[in-house]
C-alpha cells in the first residue's frame, strides 16, 4: 500500500537530514516549496510539519519558518546523554570565555569529586553552531594530575572527550544528571536568552579505570535544544 502524502513529506525530510542535506538550524523548504516539490495541497504539508515537530526533528518559528532542530532526530536517551547525540565537529566550535587554574576547594561542587586540595583546570566556553547561534554554556572543571595539558589544548574545536580520546584516557563511566535552572543575567547573555527563561543544566561527570575523576561539568542548553525523549524497552 502507497504511503500517505503527508508520510512521503516527513519520511524525505527525515532523510534529507539523515544524509547531511540539512543540518542543525538550516531552514526547512517553504510550505509553498513542498506543496509543488510533491503536487499536494497545504494540508499535508501542514501535518508532516506537525508530525515532525511533535517527535523534535524541527522547529517552527512563525514569521521565520521550520528549522532543524539542534537534537535532529530524536534517540533515546541513553544516547544523548552519553553524548552521542553531540552536533557534528564541523558544524560546531567553541568560544573560550575563561580558564583558569585553582584546587578543588576553590569551588564547591568539585571538591567531593576530586578532593579538596586536588589541582584543577577551570574551563568556561560557548559551543556555537557555524551561524554563530549558540548551543550550550560549559563550564568544566578537568583534573591536572591527570589532564596536566588541557589548557595548552585546541579549546575552539575540541570536546574534552575528544581530547581524552586523544591522549588514551579510557573512560569507564560517564555519569549525567540533569534539572532546570535560571541563569544569572551574565550566564543568560551568553546564550542570547532572558534570565527569567529556565534551561535545562546537564551535570557530567568523568570516572576513568580504577573510579579516577577525570572531569566533572555543568552545560547550560539553550532552550531551542531542550528536547529529549525516554524510551522504555520492555
């Protein structure tokens, strides 16, 4: 039996993005361009649009049109918080706001990872989608016992992850926590978002062989990026 239109709209789209042809924050073709790409009224467009808006592949801005969404399309959980479901490198960078150098002790929510007197990297950056539209405020908090070179590090490119993997750090596990916030206005500038707007903070912790803490980190998402499903497998 011969799908639906309004199926054959949101299954090309699904692969247009599954293929690269768009990608985070590219604009969608017009309604106006769907209905004549595929010879149908407005209405199935409409519900492939909503369709997929509803399962977090796109956004609809009125006035502006449909996007990508940031999440693409939707995974499971498990998935996404493992970082899996990261932007591409090539469509992201990062700008580096702050580093510094200090023990544990200097920051409250570190020292029970790493130990009161345990030497740290302090790492502040805004990951950025190539439009320049930003994605997450990080702030990291990296061991120099056992990172000593971060900082000396390519901080506008590179995850920290990716630099473990880089250096042979084997990560045995990756642990994610997250809950909602409000944002100081200096946080809420960063993101180009009203501090009374609430974000979701992902909290992340870094344990290598042995339960040696490698990092612990705060990400700030901006809200267009907030989309996140739990599968349940029974």
């Amino acid at each position: 039996m011969a799908a639906k239109k309004h199926e054959q709209i949101r299954e090309w789209i699904q692969d247009e993005i599954r293929q690269g042809h768009y990608v985070e924050g590219d604009q969608l073709p017009t309604e106006q361009a769907l209905m004549a790409q595929f010879g149908v009224s407005r209405a199935p467009v409409q519900q492939a649009m909503r369709a997929l808006e509803l399962n977090g592949v796109v956004v609809r801005r009125p006035g502006a049109g449909t996007f990508v969404s940031v999440w693409g399309l939707r995974t499971d959980v498990r998935s996404a918080l493992a970082g899996e479901q990261e932007q591409p490198a090539e469509h992201t960078s990062y700008r580096v706001l702050a580093t510094r150098t200090t023990s544990a002790a200097a920051l409250e929510w570190t020292a029970t990872v790493f130990g009161p007197q345990h030497p740290v990297a302090v790492l502040t950056r805004l990951k950025v989608h190539t439009t320049g539209r930003p994605i997450a405020l990080e702030q990291a908090v990296i061991s120099l016992v056992h990172v000593p070179e971060i900082l000396d590090q390519d901080l506008e490119t590179l995850s920290t992850q990716d630099h473990f993997t880089r250096i042979g750090l084997s990560v045995r596990t990756l642990t994610n926590h997250l809950s909602a916030q409000l944002l100081n206005p200096g946080d809420a500038a960063h993101l180009e978002i009203d501090p009374t707007v609430p974000v979701i903070r992902q909290h992340r912790t870094v344990i290598g062989a042995g339960d040696v803490p490698y990092e612990t980190a705060y990400f700030h998402m901006h809200p267009t990026n907030q989309l996140m499903e739990i599968t349940r497998h029974v």
